[in-house]
C-alpha cells in the first residue's frame, strides 16, 4: 500500500459549494460480528435490511472478530485492522453495532428506523466526497476523498477511510452459526488504522483531499468492491461526518495542486546543495498543464522553476526541482511550494506546499568511521560509493557482493579534510530489502543507516583529520608539559583559534589563544587529546 498525496488546507473560495448550507449526514455503521456467534446469525438479516432501506444515507463497515470462532476467515484476513477498530470501542461481545461512534453502541436487535431518522435529522459540520478505481491488472484500488468543513470543529480530528467488499457469498456456511451470506465487510483500512491527522482545530472552510492506494489481497470478488469514509474525533468518538462512493464524484475547483513527499534531499547535509523532488497530484477539474514552484530553505526562497506537461485529474507525478543551493545550518526545513497553476492562481489556496527536514553535519574530527554492510538475499545488486565533494574524488567505494545475509565491515579511512558524499545503490530498485541493512558510525556512534531506500540512498558529512598529529621534538613549544595531571598550557604565535578532541572525535574545548593559554582537562578524563591549533595539530596526554 502506497499512500500516494496527503494534503489540508483553509479554504477561502469555496465555488462550488456554499458554506452555512446543511449539510445531509450520512451515518456510520460499525458492525462487529463473527461466523461462529449464533446471535449475529438471528440479528444481521434485520440490521442488513435497515441498513439497505435508508439508501445512501448509512456507510456500513463490519468488522470480524476472533471469537467465539478464532478460525472466522473474514478476521485471519486482516487481523491488524480488525482488532484496532474493537480497540477503539473496547467492543467484548457479538454481535455490537457502533452508530456515528457515540449515538448507539450495543445489538443490532435495538436498532430502529426511529432511532435511524433522529440521528440523520443531526446536522454535519462537514460535506465530503468519495470515489475510486479498480485496477484488475495491478490488483490495486485507488481512492480519492476530499471534504470541508461547513463550520469550526475542535478536537483531534482524523480521516478514516475503508475498503469493503459489498458483498460475500459461501455456497457452504464457513463457520458454526450457518451464515453464508456477509454485507459490508471490511477489507483494508486506508493507509493505516489509525487513520490521518486532520488537525486539533478545524475552522469553517478547511479543506482536505486525499488520495490512497492499496495492493489488493483476500478479495473475493473484485466487481464487489467499494469504499467507503468518515471524519472522527478520535478523543471523543463523535463520528463528525460519513461518505460513501458515488460515480458521479467530481473535485471542488477546477486548479488544484497538490504537493506531498518531498524526497532525493539527504538527512545529513554539508555542501548546501539538494536536488530535490516532489510529488504533485492534480485534485483539479482540468488538467494540470504548467505549475510553478518556489524552494524555501529555513524560511529563505533559494530557487523557482516552471514545470510543463500535462497532468489529468487525479493523477500523480514527480516533478524534479533541479539543483538548489543554501546556507547550512544545525536544523534545516525545505519546504516546496507551488505559486501558480495553469498561469492562475491555484484555488487550493494552501493546500499547495510539502517540506521535509534535515541536519546539517558538523565536524567528525578525527573519528573512526566503520561501514557496516548487512545483504540481502540479493547481495550482488548492492554496491557502494564515498565521494569527497571537494576534490570530486571517489575515496572508497564496495560490492556488488557474494554472500547473501552476510554481514560486511569495512574500516573507512580518510586522509583529507572535507565535505563527504556516501551513496548506496541497489541495482534492483528495492533497497536491502528483508533483515538487510547499511550503517555508517563514527566512534561507536551512528551517523545514518539505511535499508529501504530503492534504487540509491545518500547523505553527506563532513570529516577533519586529527589522527595523524603532528609530532614536536620539543612540545614545550606548543603544548606544555606533556604528560600532565590536567593542567595544560598551549603557547601560539599571535592569536589562534584552538580546539581540543578527545580520543572519540567529540569537541571538549574551542576558543582562542593570543600567546598562552591554560586549559583544564581534568574534568574529561585521564587519556589522550588531539589539541589543534591554527593548521598544526599536537598530541596531549592526561594521565
């Protein structure tokens, strides 16, 4: 299951629908039942009619559980998701029918019409819309929901969506109650259980439009496909809004962009500079033909550019920014922002942007680095590069490699001070997949690590050398006295900046010294320091 776009915005043009109308609910239905439960075998014919009377107006989803038949084939189906939505109501009895998360939770067998036409008579704070794709080839579904609030909603609001299969006949009953015949079964919760966070404060005319994919399994029959949504307050419980599909699902506006997942920038940065991607999906009525973009780095617009082609409504591409540049710091925020559509302004308003995050590396001074390799059962596919940017050279590079779910280690040397590029590659576009994995650390400690990356993976760091010190015959000169218990004079011609490391590469000390300078190095242990000084460097032990 791929998510392919996630996006909310606040909406200031509505078009085509008009705030303050009510809005007609939908109510939810939660059913939880199980093949083996002689209750849910008297009951779920007449919970099925009432469900079927009320037309459009009820969104049924029924979930299996595990008993009092843990061998229910419609539970061993998807267990994760079944159990998370018992979670959610503490359900511990069958058969248990949950209406709009609060109005009704108990049998089915106490379910009216009555009771039905009170809860649709609740006004929605939301209008929502649902459609979706089969895909028989790929065996996937693809679902596209979008809805905006009507009025302001507080709480922390979620989107869940569900795939169901309407229909599910046995010619022979599979488990002891005698049922042969299932309604509404819940299939896969999109993209996960826990469903996407909205926002804890809605306000009138917020916006959300979502597009999910799922890799089909445990169908039985595809033509009984559907899906179906609902907006909750996963505090509360209240069901704000449900939604079912409808074949004449349309968009809201007609230019409307939006941005997800932006990627190709490495976690760990130090040449301030990316090529950053993003996806873009069309959630418009007319086709995406030309969308400019604007780059931030920490709040700074570093780059634009113009992409051209033809996008139709629903679909996703990944659009190539080009090569940015920026100034580095400690934490870093790239956010991608789409400006124009279609040579107008986009009618998303802000539903048009994606960032991602990223560190800027300081000094690994004088560390020891260690590449650890871990194959998968593909090991020759698997190949690596460590490049330093500076001089363009590549230092070391490895694979492809022989043994399959082998573990390789290699000690990584560098002799020269600079900005480094370490790159992994899988030839069959999949990462180290299974237990496999790549780890770079220094001294001990994780710089970054790896395994589902696809075709290549980079990040950078910057590296100074320290180890190969530099050796005085008289340390009097430098660096004094030379073993010491802690107190150490460092002498320097006009004024220097110093910087002392320990043994690990970690920075104890910087400063400045203009003649001579006492340092305590007492407080970080008895051992031996790296003391750096202008461009010379001296070895200093602390007994």
């Amino acid at each position: 299951m791929k998510k392919i776009t996630i996006v909310l915005a606040s909406m200031m043009m509505l078009l085509s629908l008009k705030l303050n109308a009510q809005n007609e609910r939908v109510l939810l239905f939660e059913c939880f039942t199980n093949t083996g439960c002689g209750p849910c075998a008297q009951q779920n014919p007449a919970l099925d009619a009432l469900i079927s009377n009320n037309g459009d107006r009820i969104a049924a989803i029924k979930y299996h559980m595990s008993w009092p038949a843990s061998n229910d084939p419609m539970y061993l189906h998807n267990t994760v998701d079944n159990n998370a939505r018992r979670g959610v109501y503490s359900i511990n009895a069958v058969p248990h029918t949950v209406v709009d998360g609060i109005r009704f939770s108990d049998m089915p067998t106490y379910l009216t019409q009555s009771m039905v036409n009170n809860y649709l008579a609740v006004e929605s704070p939301f209008e929502m819309r649902l459609g979706y794709e089969v895909d028989a080839a790929a065996n996937t579904i693809t679902v596209h929901v979008m809805g905006i609030a009507s009025t302001a909603v507080s709480g922390p609001v979620r989107l869940y969506v569900g795939v169901i299969e309407r229909e599910v006949h046995y010619s022979s009953a599979p488990g002891s109650n005698g049922e042969r015949d299932f309604y509404s079964v819940m299939k896969k919760l999109l993209p996960k259980a826990a469903g996407t966070v909205l926002g804890d404060e809605l306000e009138e005319g917020d916006y959300f439009a979502y597009t999910f994919t799922w890799e089909m399994a445990n169908i039985y029959d595809m033509s009984q496909l559907d899906a179906i949504a609902w907006v909750q307050n996963s505090s509360t419980k209240e069901v704000y809004q449900a939604c079912r599909s409808s074949e004449t699902f349309e968009p809201y506006f007609d230019n409307d962009v939006a941005l997800d997942n932006v990627s190709n920038v490495k976690s760990m940065n130090c040449s301030g500079l990316a090529q950053p991607k993003v996806e873009m999906t069309n959630f418009g009525n007319n086709p995406i033909t030309t969308a400019d973009f604007e780059i931030f780095v920490n709040g700074e617009s570093v780059a634009t550019m113009t992409w051209n082609g033809n996008l139709s409504t629903y679909e996703t591409t990944e659009v190539d920014l080009g090569e940015v540049g920026f100034a580095v710091e400690a934490q870093n925020t790239m956010e991608v922002r789409v400006v124009g559509v279609n040579g107008t302004n986009d009618q998303g308003a802000t539903n048009n942007y994606a960032s991602t995050t990223f560190v800027g590396t300081g000094d690994i001074a004088g560390k020891a680095l260690k590449l650890t390799i871990k194959t998968d059962e593909n090991p020759g596919e698997t190949t690596w590069r460590l490049i330093n940017l500076e001089t363009g050279a590549v230092v070391l590079e490895g694979g492809p490699y022989d043994q399959g779910n082998h573990k390789y280690e290699e000690v990584v040397e560098l002799t020269e001070d600079g900005c480094y590029d370490f790159t992994v590659y899988d030839a069959g576009g999949d990462g180290i997949t299974g237990n496999g994995y790549y780890i770079m650390k220094a001294a001990g400690q994780t710089l970054f690590a790896g395994s589902d990356f696809g075709g290549s993976e980079s990040n950078e760091f910057y590296y100074e050398v320290v180890a190969n010190v530099h050796e005085q015959e008289d340390l009097n000169i430098g660096v004094y006295p030379n073993p010491s218990t802690g107190i150490v004079n460092v002498s320097t011609t006009g004024q220097q900046k110093i910087a002392v490391y320990n043994m690990a590469g970690q920075c104890v000390f910087e400063g400045f010294c203009s003649g001579t300078l006492q340092l305590d190095l007492k407080p970080f242990g008895s051992g031996v320091y790296a003391i750096k000084a202008g461009d010379q460097v001296w070895r200093a032990v602390v007994q």
